[in-house]
C-alpha cells in the first residue's frame, strides 16, 4: 500500500538508545538489540510499532524504569506482520521510560537484496539506507527517530575478522577472548563501538572481515585530530590513495566553504564489491562501491578520478547535510540529496573546472533527469507517494534537486547562500527536518519571499521558457519577454531566476548589464534594458540558471556568434550544442522523410573547425566538451515521437560527415595532443587525453583499415587506462564478421588478460562490448552473458552488460522487439535476487510513450509481463507507475 507525505505523524515513542549485540560467524547470526524508550508527551497512551523484516523471533522484553524485566507473549502483548511488531500500549510501562528487548536470528549469507546485513567477497557488511536496518532488527526504522548507538560484534572464527568496524568511536577494538582455564580453546574475539551523536538507524553500519587499508590523519580547524582509515580488499589497497587524498580535500573544503567541521575522533571509509548504488554516508563508516573508491592509473580512466573525488566529497558532505540533520521522513530526501549534490558539484568544481563540471551536469540533467520528468515516472523532488521508498532514488530527487538548491544560491547569491545554510545548521542541528524548514531559512536569512518558490518541491514537470527580445533604436531600449509554460496541467507560474546578458552584434562585447539576474515569477513578464546602443543578442539563463528548456529564435549566425564572444563558457558551449541539435533533428526529418540526410551545413563544420583548432583555450576538456554532439537522449527529448532508427542514423551521419569534412584537422590535432611525456594526472593532461581521445572517436568513423589500425597504436602505446579504453571502445565498434579487423579481438582479449582478474577493469571490458555500435549486438550480449566471469548478483557486473547494453538504446529499441524481450527476461531474473536493481532496469521501458505505436506496444508488453508475474514491490510499483 502507498505511503503519502501529507499523512505524516510524528511517532508515539522515541528510542533514545539503540544498544545491538551482534553475532557474527559461520553459526547464525544472531542479533540481540535493547531500545531505551521515551513516550512522546504529544500522544500518549500510543502503541509501539516496531519495524522488521525476515527475522526470525527468538524473544521479546520489556524493562522498565525499576530493572524489572518482562517477557512479552505474542497474542497477549504484541502481534507481527510482514512489516514488523505492534506492542500493545496495555503491555508497555505507564512510566515515560523503558528498555525492549528483542532477540533475532538473520541469514547474511543468503541476503541476495544487498539491504540490510549481507555478506560481500566473504566480508560482513550492511546497507540500511532507505529500510534496511529493519532486515537486521526489530526498531523504529523511520527517519524521525535519532538516537545514540551502542555496539557489541562479536565474531569467531576470530583469524576471520581482524577487522571490525561500526559508527562512532572505538573504546573496543578487535580484542580476543581469553580461553576459560581448563575449557577448550575458544578462538573468538569482538569489538566495541559507541556512537554518542544521535542518528536514524537509516546511518547505522557495520563491517567485519579481513580487510586490506591505508591510514592517515586530518587535523580540523579548531584542532581535532582525525584518524582516517579506507579499508578494501587486501589485493586492492595500492588503489586507495586517490581516495584518501579526496576525502582530505574535501574535509578541507567544508571548513573553508561552509565552516563545518567533522565532529568524531574516526571517519573510516570501506569498500565493497557488491553494492547495489555508488555508496552511502553511514556515520562514521562510509561504505562505498568499489567503483567510487579504488583508482590507479593502470585500472581507472580520469573520469572514474573524477567521479570517486565527488563521491567521496558527496558522502563526506553528507555528516552535516543528512546526518546531523536529517530528513523529518522520506518525502524529504532531496532535502539531503540535492543540497548534498550540489555542494559535491561545487566541491568538484573548485578542484577543477567550475565550466566542465556544470557541463558535464547539465548533459546529465538533459539526458536522464528531463526525460524522466517527461514519462510517467514523472514526480516533484518532493515526492508525494511512494510504495518502495528506494525507488525514488531518482535523477528528479537528486539532480534536479541539486539544480534547485543551486536556484536558491542564484536568487540570494553566493553570500546569502552561505547565511541562509548557516541559519539553517543553527536551527536544526540535531534535528530531523522538511525541505520546507532549509526554505525557511534560507528565505529569513536573506530576508527575501521564498514562498512561491515552494512550487518547485510541489510540481513535477520541466518548466519551458521561451524568450523574445525586440530593440528599439531611437530610444535604446531593449525589451525582453519571458513566457514559462510546462506540458503538464495545473501547473502554477514557478519562480525562475533567468540570468541573461546582452552581447552587441557590433563589436562582440557585452552590452549596458553584464548579467542580469531577471526573476520570472508569472505567465509572462517583460524586462526593459535601458542605454543599450545597438541591436543585442541576448545570452539568456545563463551557467543553465534554471532547470528548463529555454526556446529563443536564435538564427545561425546568432549562434555562431555566441559560440565565439559569450562571456559565460556554458553559453558558448549551449549555442554549440543547439547548432548541431538543429542539423541532426533536420536530418532525422529528412530520413523520417524517406530521403537519405544530405551534406552537412558549412556552417556547422565551420564551427567545429573552429572550436577544433582554437589554440588558446587553457581547459582543453572544455574544447572536448565543445567537440562532442548531443547524447541521443537529449535529442531524443525534442523529438515528438522518437524514431530511434532515424536518429541513430542521422548521428553517424552527422559523425562521419564531420569527421570526413575535418580529416586532416581531427588528425594533425590528434598527432599534436599526443602524450609527451610519462602520465601524469593534473587537469591540463586530463584536458589533452580528453581532447585526443574525443577525435580519436571521430577519427575511427570510417571503420576502414586505417582507422582500425589507428586505434590499436593508440591500444598498444596507451600508458594508462584513459587511453587504453578510449582506444579499445572505438575498437569494440569494429565489425569482425567473416574474421575482419583482427585488430578488434587481439585488443579485447589482450584488455582481458592484462585486466588480470581485476573486476573493475572486467566491468569494463563488458561493458564497452554490451554498448558496441554493431547489427548483432544483442546476440553478442547474449554470449557476454555465458562468460564465466559473468554473474547477475553482482550489481556492477550485471548493470555492465544489460544496462550498457539497453542504455546504448539503437539495439534496445530493435523493431521485432527482441530487445525489450531481453530487457524484461532479465527483470524478472533479477526481481528474484535483488528487487532494487531490478526495479532499477525495468525503468528503462519507462519511456515508452514516446515512442511509435509498435514499439509502444511492444514495451507495454513487457511491462504488463512483470506487473502479472508478482513481482517484488519495488518492481511493482514501477511497472503499474509505467503502465498509469
Ligand atoms: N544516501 C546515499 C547517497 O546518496 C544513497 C543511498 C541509496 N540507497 C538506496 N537504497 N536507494 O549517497
Ligand atoms: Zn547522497
């Protein structure tokens, strides 16, 4: 049944105390919890419900305020359901406080859902957020309910667990028991943890196993002194220094940015294998997906340096912005998210480039979060109903909830921003709270009417902006009208800050207002620019000021223009992209049409000549980003029905028109960005093997023995894992039937054996195959799927052949619909080991809508398949969500 926001109740009771005694061991596993109650004066005379999942139920006691100690009967005293345990308030204490008392037994080893306590590579760890901690115990597992923690691990054999970890501090390390004389030799050992700051079981954790890890220290501000320790498998702890190195930066970061301080003596950080999202902000104990921790040269690209260094910034940020204060429930989470998300892009930003990091978040706002919010998975950052809280994990919750805290700091600006979060830290430290609470105080800090602004949270849908500008000569006024609309009905004017310069087409240079930060707050609204001397073009929602698609008349020229002079790098790189957006959707037509895309226009090779032989641009990835076309799913979005054949046709075109019109440019660019020296990882060398490796991909186009030949000199000279797999994907695309390009083989099985068994590397390796641009992929991924490394319970491993190869979309979206027959066998499978990851790739059919009625119907097929199958929940809601 679904849960809704507007039926929220603070608890009749709170836990106070949490004290666990967990068994761990080839035995069962036993967990014996204590929760030190209080009644909530608001309700008295409140039952107790206890939230609990697959335990089974050894006892059940009451102690109260005296030490007396009661064992309650089921019946009697309290009853069980599938959700957990309601204690009757007749058997509780009148008293305001007391203890109970549960005792359960867990299975980790066959936890095949990676939620709550389950067992990695042999190694103990858990994953709690949104309702696991529920899989581990009997508790009020609700987001409300913070307390402190106490913790006992007790594990045997003990060689088994030289490490044992959970939140807080560590008054009990891993200790021996001492044999009792004269009995048999009891080889066990266990580990005490207190965590004296109080949390939401969502934040507890523990890790236990023989683990690998690397040490360091960070002195705060005001002095603590931080002992930091990042575990991982043994064979694995070369690869933890980038880590370390992040997470010191972006402790650093926080003091400086926002002046918050971590608030423990440990902050241990543990890497697992098998994990079914990036990672997660456990206090005290992160606990990551490997894909997010582990980097060397040789194994992970720049972009995986990248995501790790936000990653670990995003769970780190979180100890202030989700943990010590918290969401009030789940409805909330992009109370976290978002602002979560935005402080890791300005974390990102500030260690790098501000103008890539908001171009690379942009393309994933445009191609996941925009089209979900055009499909019927479509919701508010503030949800309004859920039936698995963990399907709402979403790009709208966290991106798009990042866009929205990045409004705030837009409106109230960068100094506001910063009183309105500390307003917001002096409020509500310690406490749970609603998006509606940080609104308030970043409205009151600032002294500004946010109240409008609450739309956002309220109504799901991309807003549309269109834009039209009229000069007048005589009395140099420009005049701008701004017009929001959204496809969605009902929709209220929302609150948009429209940050818009004006560049004169005389001389290039900004006009009267440098940047204006222009407010739309109704249907329409006019702004006047006074003292503008000649006609302007407008540069408008500047740095993507607003998550909106903005409609202007632009004519080429008019783009061309902005490309070159705009002051905001994100406006250049945009009127670029809306160039090549207007060549590939003409050419879709033309192909929808019948007819076969013709040459491309000397204007957009112009432009690409340009930006490709542009000498002075410092930030060579900005000259990648520039270079590279819409992803299909952006493009996608502007097309009414999408035809994917079309699209995917007229892309290759688009590709190997360039790259044939710019041969001799791409290649002596190519030649002359070649490394020249040993690696190295700074942003300057990144920018250039971002830029090679971006024309190697134009360059391999012809898929003639040259180009082949190219690519596998690229392979075999590659000193880092950058420009070896930038070279081995173009590779992958090689059709080998009938024993072609050998070239395509020799590198994918050398790229095997040097992987080594490594199974990030192996991800990899599946990956770039599962997403080749070749007419028999998906036989191909049929066979990927028989390799013996291959495996669906392990999340990374499976989401790097069937989601590489659904997200490749040409081939998932087949005509006969052999593709989304594939996609659905595999929910199904899956549904039976994990129903988050399941319920994760039956999202892919979710924007069937836009397709023809075939395909349409095709993929309704497979939708009502896994709702009639009786699914897991989490899979359940998505496929009825789909179908409406
Ligand atoms: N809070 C984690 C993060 O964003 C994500 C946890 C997701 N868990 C889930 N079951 N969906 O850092
Ligand atoms: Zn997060």
């Amino acid at each position: 049944a679904p849960k809704y926001r507007k039926d929220y109740k603070a608890p009749g009771h709170w836990t106070r105390h949490v004290t666990l005694d967990i068994n761990l061991g080839d035995g069962a596993t036993v967990v014996t919890s204590e929760l030190d109650m209080e009644r909530n004066a608001d309700s008295p005379g409140s039952d107790l419900f206890l939230d609990g999942e697959e335990l089974k139920l050894f006892r059940v006691y009451i102690r109260d305020d005296n030490g007396e100690v009661t064992q309650l009967q089921e019946e009697d005293d309290y009853s069980l359901n599938d959700d957990g345990m309601l204690i009757k308030n007749s058997s509780l204490p009148s008293g305001n406080k007391y203890t109970v008392g549960t005792v359960v037994q867990i299975a980790p080893k066959e936890n095949t859902r990676l939620s709550g306590l389950y067992t990695s590579g042999g190694n103990f760890c858990t994953q709690c957020e949104a309702e696991g901690f529920r899989r581990i115990t009997f508790a009020q597992d609700r987001p409300d309910v913070m307390s402190t923690f106490s913790v006992r691990l007790n594990a045997w054999p003990s060689g088994d667990f030289p490490v044992m970890l959970s939140n807080g501090n560590n008054p009990v390390p891993p200790t021996l028991i001492p044999s009792p004389p004269g009995g048999e030799k009891v080889d066990k050992s266990y580990a005490v943890w207190e965590d004296p700051i109080p949390k939401p079981s969502y934040l507890f954790a523990l890790v236990a196993g023989d683990l690998g890890s690397i040490k360091s220290t960070f002195v705060t501000k005001s002095g603590r002194k931080v002992k930091l320790e990042i575990f991982s498998e043994k064979e694995n702890v070369d690869q933890l220094d980038w880590a370390m190195e992040s997470l010191k930066a972006a402790m650093k970061w926080d003091e400086e940015k926002f002046g918050l301080e971590y608030d423990l003596d440990i902050f241990n950080v543990v890497a697992v294998n098998d994990f079914n999202m990036g990672a997660m902000e456990n206090k005290g104990l992160n606990v990551f997906n490997t894909a997010y921790v582990l980097a060397k040269p040789e194994t992970a690209t720049d972009l995986d340096y990248e995501r790790i260094e936000g990653v670990i910034g995003h769970e780190y940020f979180h100890n202030w912005t989700g943990n010590r204060v918290t969401c009030r429930d789940w409805f909330q989470l992009t109370l976290k998210e978002g602002l979560t998300v935005f402080r890791d892009q300005l974390f990102s930003g500030d260690m790098g480039s501000h103008a890539a990091k908001r171009i690379e978040d942009v393309r994933t706002l445009r191609s996941r979060q925009f089209p979900e919010d055009a499909g019927p998975l479509s919701h508010p950052i503030r949800p309004e109903s859920y039936i698995a809280m963990d399907n709402f994990y979403t790009a709208t919750v966290y991106v798009k909830g990042a866009e929205v805290i990045r409004m705030y700091r837009t409106l109230v600006g960068e100094a506001g921003f910063r009183k309105g979060m500390d307003l917001y830290f002096k409020r509500h430290d310690g406490q749970a709270v609603s998006c509606d609470d940080f609104r308030a105080a970043m409205a009151d800090a600032n002294d500004v009417n946010l109240d409008q602004f609450e739309r956002w949270y309220l109504q799901p849908g991309t807003p549309e902006v269109s834009a039209a500008g009229e000069y007048d000569a005589e009395a140099k006024t420009y005049k701008l009208t701004l017009k929001q609309s959204s496809k969605k009905e009902d929709t209220l004017p929302f609150h948009i800050p429209v940050v818009t310069g004006l560049l004169l087409k005389e001389d290039g240079s900004e006009g009267c207002v440098a940047s204006r930060g222009l407010e739309l707050k109704e249907e329409e609204q006019t702004f006047t620019f006074e003292d503008v001397a000649s006609e302007p073009i407008p540069s408008l929602l500047r740095d993507l000021s607003a998550p909106v698609k903005l409609r202007y008349k632009y004519s080429d020229e008019d783009l061309a223009f902005l490309m070159k002079h705009d002051t905001d790098s994100f406006n250049r790189w945009e009127a670029g992209q809306q160039l090549s957006t207007r060549v590939i959707l003409g050419m879709v037509e033309e192909i929808k049409a019948g007819g076969e895309p013709g040459a491309l226009p000397a204007s957009l090779i112009d432009s690409f000549r340009a930006t490709l032989l542009e000498k002075d641009i410092p930030d060579k990835s900005l000259q990648a980003y520039a270079l590279r076309l819409p992803d299909p799913a952006t493009l996608a979005e502007e097309m009414d029905v999408i035809d994917p054949d079309a699209l995917y046709k007229a892309l290759k075109h688009v590709r190997r028109s360039l790259a044939d019109a710019l041969a001799s440019e791409l290649r002596s660019v190519y030649d002359s960005a070649a490394p020249s020296g040993p690696y190295k990882k700074n942003s300057a060398e990144v920018g250039r093997r971002r830029l090679r490796n971006t024309i190697l991909s134009y360059l391999h186009e012809p898929r003639d023995a040259a180009a082949a030949k190219l690519c596998f000199d690229q392979f075999e000279a590659a000193d880092c894992m950058t420009d070896k797999l930038a070279a081995v994907a173009c590779l992958a695309n090689f059709d080998d039937a009938g024993g072609a390009f050998p070239e395509r083989a020799e590198a994918l099985s050398k790229f095997y054996n040097d992987a080594d068994g490594d199974a990030l590397v192996l991800n990899k390796w599946f990956g770039i195959q599962a997403a080749a641009d070749l007419p028999d992929l998906l036989s191909r991924v049929k066979d990927l799927m028989q390799h013996e490394d291959f495996t669906l319970k392990n999340p990374n491993r499976l989401r790097s052949v069937v989601s590489s190869f659904a997200g490749s979309q040409h081939k998932f979206h087949a005509k006969d619909g052999s593709g989304y027959e594939f996609l659905g066998d595999m929910v199904l499978e899956v549904d039976q080991l994990n129903p988050q990851v399941a319920s994760r790739l039956a999202t892919m059919f979710s924007s069937y809508r836009r397709f023809d009625e075939k395909r349409q119907g095709l993929m309704r097929e497979q939708l009502a398949r896994i709702r009639d199958s009786s699914p897991s929940k989490d899979t359940y809601e998505v496929a009825t969500r789909c179908l409406g």
